[in-house]
C-alpha cells in the first residue's frame, strides 16, 4: 500500500436558507476518498501506517473499537493492503450475530477479541497493553480511534486542501477528537473550528485536544456543542433519520447517523438560529463512515 493524500471532493450546496442567511456551505467529501478506508481514516492512520511500515520484520497492529467502529474497518482494510497483521479489541462480550462492520474486519483478515467494558475501560493502561502483548505477541498499537498526537498530526493535513477556500468555519462531528484536534493544529488565525459531540455527557474535548496537539492548539479557536447527539454514541430518533433523507432528496448527499448526519443536523440548525454572521463561508467535513448504516432496518434511509 502507497501512503498517498488524495485529493478531496468538495460540494457546494445551494438553498434559500443560505441565500436568506448570507452564508455559504460546503461539505468537504472526505467519503469519497477512498471506497473503503474513507473520511478522516486515511488521515488519521497515515502517521501510524508510515511507522508501521517502516519497521522491521513481520509487523502485527493492534487498536480498539466497539461493534460500528469505523476506524476497526479502516484499520483492517489498510492493513490488508500494507501485508500487516491486525487485531481488534473490541468493546462487549461477543454477540449472537456480528454487525455487518465486525464482520467486515473478519472478512479482512482482522482478528478479533471481545473484552467486558469494565476491561475495555482499561484499555490504556500500561499493564493491560503490557498483558496484550503477552497473548498476541510484539504489536503495533495503535490507541481508539487514532487518539494520539500522531493521529492529530495526520488529521491536519486535512486542512491542506482547503486552504484556497478561506472557509471561516470548520465543522466536524466529535468523537475521540482528534480530528478536531488535528483541525486546530492547521487553521488560519481568522477560522473557528465547530465541534458537534456525538457521545452524551462528553465534557474532557479541551483535555483531549490539549494532549493531541500537545498544548499547541488554540482553544480560542474551537467552539464546542453537545446538544445534537440524539441520546448518545450511535444513538439515533426518528427526527434524525428524516433529516438525513431530506438532505439526500435534495442534495445527493449520503450521511451516516453516528457521525454526519449529527453534525449537519446541528450546523442547519444552527444557521436557522442566525448562529453564523453574514458572509459566512462553512465547511462542513463528511468523515465517512456510511457503512454504519447497514446496521439500520430496511427502508430507514433512502439511500
């Protein structure tokens, strides 16, 4: 596998509620990326890949997810077409029947191991990595969802692409945030970066942003949101899934409901309660993930 930054795909959207607004929207279409290894995976991986690649002799990555982790998906996928071992923590004792990302990481090679959450907690810890090690022999770890300093670095070369727009604002949807991290680390003095959390009751984004950018982002730069996250990680209602197929109908534009489909919930909002000044410029990242939806019920979504 070449480690390559591809370029990226960026839809302008039109409605009468940015004309009426005096702002403008872009989703910046980091799912189209790839057919796989899609959104902000490729970016975030990139650092750790390159390292991995780099070493010596026959090299195992190990990392941690639960049952819709795109990043396991991702991870397995790279690892696949890099000739590289992987293993999967995952989050709960192993159910009945896989979900249909679970049972991608299988079906490309990943080996996988269940864990209790009480033990999946504890993931981070020297001990329990060093307890890892034992079982599955020298590995590669690499932490959830790329949350690390080296996955931020990678998720800012993102932000290379966009630099001719002169977006203002920079949205994403949060969930181990270092995307948002890594935003931070590469905008320019005039922008403000949008986070939307998809998990309830997530109150450490500085904390983590801190350690990902170790002490270099500018919080005065980031504007944190936790009221669009529909009742937690991949929780979802109704009033969701009809917004995701609204804006299919009208856009062309596929979302996942863990991720974007969330954070673009929040941005309309947000311009309908005059959030964003005139003359706006919004990018809006699609971070991928839209195999998660095969987990919903037929005929939830449109697409």
């Amino acid at each position: 596998m070449l480690l390559k930054i591809p370029d990226i795909e960026i839809n302008d959207l039109t409605d009468d509620l940015f004309i009426k607004k005096q702002i403008s929207l872009s989703v910046i279409r980091l799912d189209k990326i790839h057919s796989i290894i899609s959104g902000n995976k490729l970016f975030k991986l990139y650092y750790f890949l390159q390292q991995a690649l780099q070493s010596v002799g026959t090299v195992k990555i190990l990392t941690f997810g639960g049952a819709y982790s795109n990043h396991l998906a991702a991870m397995a996928y790279a690892c696949k077409l890099s000739g590289l071992k992987s293993i999967g923590i995952v989050r709960g004792e192993k159910p009945p029947q896989l979900s249909h990302t679970l049972q991608f990481c299988i079906d490309n090679g990943m080996h996988l191991k269940f864990i209790s959450r009480d033990e999946y907690a504890k993931k981070d810890a020297i001990d329990f990595q060093e307890n890892l090690i034992r079982e599955f022999g020298e590995c590669f770890i690499i932490p959830e969802g790329g949350h690390h300093p080296l996955g931020a670095k990678g998720a800012a070369l993102i932000m290379d692409s966009l630099k001719e727009k002169q977006f203002t604002h920079i949205c994403c949807a949060t969930g181990t945030a270092t995307t948002t991290a890594g935003l931070l680390l590469n905008i320019e003095p005039h922008q403000q970066v949008i986070s939307i959390s998809v998990l309830k009751g997530m109150m450490d984004i500085e904390e983590r942003i801190l350690f990902l950018t170790e002490n270099k982002a500018n919080l005065q730069q980031l504007k944190i949101l936790n009221d669009y996250h529909f009742g937690g990680y991949a929780k979802s209602k109704p009033e969701l899934f009809a917004f995701m197929n609204e804006v299919y109908q009208l856009y062309q534009l596929p979302t996942d409901f863990v991720y974007t489909g969330k954070m673009l919930f929040g941005i309309f909002d947000l311009i309908k309660k005059d959030y964003f000044p005139a003359e706006s410029k919004i990018a809006c990242l699609h971070t991928g993930g839209l195999q998660g939806n095969l987990s919903l019920p037929s005929n939830t979504l449109l697409f």
